[in-house]
C-alpha cells in the first residue's frame, strides 16, 4: 500500500474515498469493514512502532496522585435545579485508597489545597510526593502576577507538609493513569449509586458532600489491609494546618457591596468606605477588617454561559434599614432578584406588584423585609404570608407588624449583683495578736 507507507496515519475511509474517486464503478462502501481489516493487519505487520505503556510497581507511602474531574454528567440537582461541579479525585498509587471532594468552581488554587489537606486528614499520614497534571485550568485566566501568587501558594503548601511536587507532562495524560482510569470507575460508581437512590436530587451542598463522602468510604473498606499497610509507610501530619486560601481585598461601596471575582457580595453598611482583607475559599469567602473577622459568605460560582456577568449574593438583612428609609429604590433596583430571602417573598412581591401600585408595592415590600430583619421572623413571617398568598390576599403591613413585631428582641438586661459586706470587726482580731506569740519568721 503506497499511501499508507507514505503516510501511515491514513484512515481506511480516507483510502476508500480516495480509490472510490480513482475508481467509481470498482468500490462500494460496503467494502470499508474489509478495508479497515486489512489497513489494521497492514500497520500491525509493516507499519511504524507505535507508543506503548509500562507496568510501574508503586512502593507503599510514596505517590499521592490528585486531579480534578468534570461530573456534570451525573445529572445532580440541589432542590430541582442543575447542579455543575467537579470533584477532586485523590487517590494512593499503591493501595488505592480514595478521596473526593466535590468542588464549586473551577479547577483553583483554593480547591486544590482545601481538598487536599481534608484528603491528608482523613488519611492520616503524609505520602512523600504529591503528583498532579498540569492543572492548566487554574492558570489559564491569570495574570502573570496572579500565575506567580498561586506557584509560590503551592510551592509552600507541598513544603507546610514536607512533599515533594511532580507533575505530568502537558497532553500527556497516560502519565497519570494511576487517577484518569479510576476517575470513570468513581463517576460509574456514583451514577449507579444515584441510580439505586432513586433521585439526583439533594437538598444543599453539604447533604451532597456527606453522601459522596460515605459512597467513597466504602469503597476504601474493601481495601482495608491495603491501606492499614500503606499506613505504617506514611510520615505524621504536621502539627499545624496549612494556608488553603487565596488573599484579596476590596473595598465596601457606597452600595454596601463588595466585587470578589465579578461577584457582587452586600456586607453590613457600617462598612461603608472601608478596605476589607478577604480570604477566598472553594466554597465561601472570610472578610476581615484588619484582623477582626466582619462578614462571612458563601461564594458565588461563575455560570459558563455567562461568565462575564455579575453575579449577587446580597442578605436582606444589610439593607433592609436603608430599603425602609428609601423604598423607591426597590422598583428598578439592580440586585432586586437577589435580594428575596426565599421564594414565598418573591411571590409576594410580584403579588404587590400585579396589584398596580407600585409606589405601595415598595413600601409594604420594604418594611416587609425590614420587620423581618429587625424582629429576627424571617420564618414565622414567611409563613403567614404563605397563607395570605394560598387565600389570595395581599399583605397588611400593619397587620403583621402587630402580630409579628412582639418577637423583636429585648435589649439584653445586666445580671443584679448583691454584695454583702463583711463584718468590720474581723479586723480587730488582727490587732488582737501580740508580737511576742507571733511567728519567728513574722519579726524577722
């Protein structure tokens, strides 16, 4: 075959296309199962020596392979919506232990190194070397300088544990193939999990995680002379817990906002103006006026579709005192359907506002959330106006703040204190004993 010892990566469809166009009334298609037979017999007897992959023996505590995996493709959902995350997938080369984590965002910094250190608590030890891939994904939308923040993050992570960090080649995935292999043996094990469930579904994040986390365990038991082996080969974990945060700042707006990463995030509006250190973690973010913690989040997670958008993450409870002051602000405002606590107050206002006036609409919703933040009944409120929607009616703010702004907390009372005074005359006794029966060590 001329074009195949010319150029041997020539499929069989190409070739039959190709001897088709040379030969219209000498080829059918119906020839291309035989052709390929032959062009696969071709290369194996002449063809050129092709890549091939070696058996590696692993000894017991040396190599903890992680990396993370896309799983959207198991179909889980968090109260009926889509859910699309990744896990970091850790995994011993020897005895095959596992960890997986599930993770919110990307494939970061911050993801890596929180997963990581819970990984190396629950296994208990220390393995000497720490290998990932290329983890291209983490770096790829940084700056140079934000590139150089993260190495030196992960270059003093692996040294908080004393490992040391290898990486695979980039494109070179079969150099991982200790953790590519078993990242679809996990997925099918939790798809059929799901399976057997019966639902995809999960309440909140953390039901998700602790489900994970008891699937993964199991797994681990079925090898647990194995890993009770490995064990005795791991180094003890250091006494202290690493850094498995990324460090930024931002300054509180005349909003009451924060921008973190193209998320807008309220905070309370005593912090107005000022520059706010925050800890970003995979899943929330810390903020810290100097070192006093001031405000904490969960995080915002950048939507594929729309990854140039701002995102909101706003608690009622930082403006409902400005809303109150200023309700007009409610009927054009930018972050309005973030600011529902839950999905009964966002049917009240739209209730209010199919009533057409909307001026009303916006003060009652205003001292809604108001009477809801500053008598702490966001849940008895919701409630009743969960009835009030069932039966049709519209809210009446003074109504529900007679009935509900009773539950608003007293201001704390300081305990009574009752000193009693001792008696006077106990010191007499003192004068009553004379020097010459006082202790030897009392005249010196």
């Amino acid at each position: 075959m001329p074009l195949l010892r010319a150029e041997p990566s020539l499929k069989a469809l190409t070739l039959l296309g190709d001897l088709q166009e040379r030969h219209p009334q000498g080829f059918e298609d119906r020839l291309l199962r035989t052709l390929q037979r032959r062009v696969r017999e071709w290369r194996a007897l002449h063809g050129p020596a092709v890549a091939i992959c070696f058996p590696q023996e692993h000894p017991p505590g040396q190599t903890l392979i992680a990396d993370f995996t896309v799983a959207d493709e198991l179909g889980v959902t968090l109260g009926g919506a889509a859910f699309p995350h990744r896990l970091l997938h850790a995994r011993l080369s020897c005895s095959g232990w596992q960890f997986a984590r599930v993770v919110l965002g990307g494939e970061s910094f911050t993801a890596l190194a929180e997963g990581l250190a819970m990984a190396l608590g629950a296994l208990g030890g220390v393995p000497h070397e720490l290998r990932t891939d290329s983890l291209s994904a983490a770096y790829r939308n940084l700056t140079a300088s934000d590139q150089a923040d993260v190495t030196v993050a992960y270059a003093a992570f692996c040294s908080h544990f004393a490992m040391r960090a290898t990486r695979c080649n980039p494109g070179e995935s079969q150099e991982n193939g200790s953790i590519e292999s078993p990242h679809g043996h996990l997925k099918d094990r939790l798809d059929q999990a799901l399976r057997l469930r019966g639902s995809r579904d999960f309440t909140d994040v953390p039901t998700y995680r602790r489900w994970v986390d008891v699937l993964v365990e199991k797994g681990n038991a079925r090898r647990c002379t194995a890993v009770s082996q490995e064990r005795l080969h791991l180094r003890p974990l250091p006494i202290h817990a690493p850094v498995t945060w990324t460090v930024t700042t931002a300054r509180v707006t005349t909003f009451s906002t924060i921008v973190v990463r193209k998320g807008v995030y309220s905070v309370p509006s005593q912090l107005k103006g000022h520059q706010l250190t925050i800890h970003l973690y995979d899943d929330r973010l810390d903020c810290f006026l100097g070192s006093t913690p001031v405000h904490s989040s969960p995080r915002l997670a950048r939507q594929s579709d729309a990854p140039d958008r701002h995102r909101y993450r706003i608690d009622y409870r930082h403006v409902a005192a400005g809303l109150r002051q200023k309700p007009g602000a409610l009927l054009h405002l930018a972050y309005r359907d973030a600011l529902h606590p839950t999905p009964v107050y966002r049917a009240t206002w739209d209730s209010l506002m199919a009533a057409g006036d909307k001026r009303h609409a916006c003060r009652v919703y205003a001292g809604l959330l108001y009477l809801a933040s500053d008598s702490d009944c966001q849940d008895a409120l919701e409630a009743r106006l969960a009835s009030l929607l069932a039966a049709g009616h519209l809210p009446v703010l003074a109504t529900l703040e007679a009935a509900l702004g009773v539950l608003r907390a007293a201001p704390a009372q300081l305990p009574t204190q009752v000193i009693t005074q001792h008696e006077l005359s106990s010191y007499d006794e003192l004068f009553s004993t004379t020097w010459a029966t006082a202790p030897e060590e009392m005249l010196v």
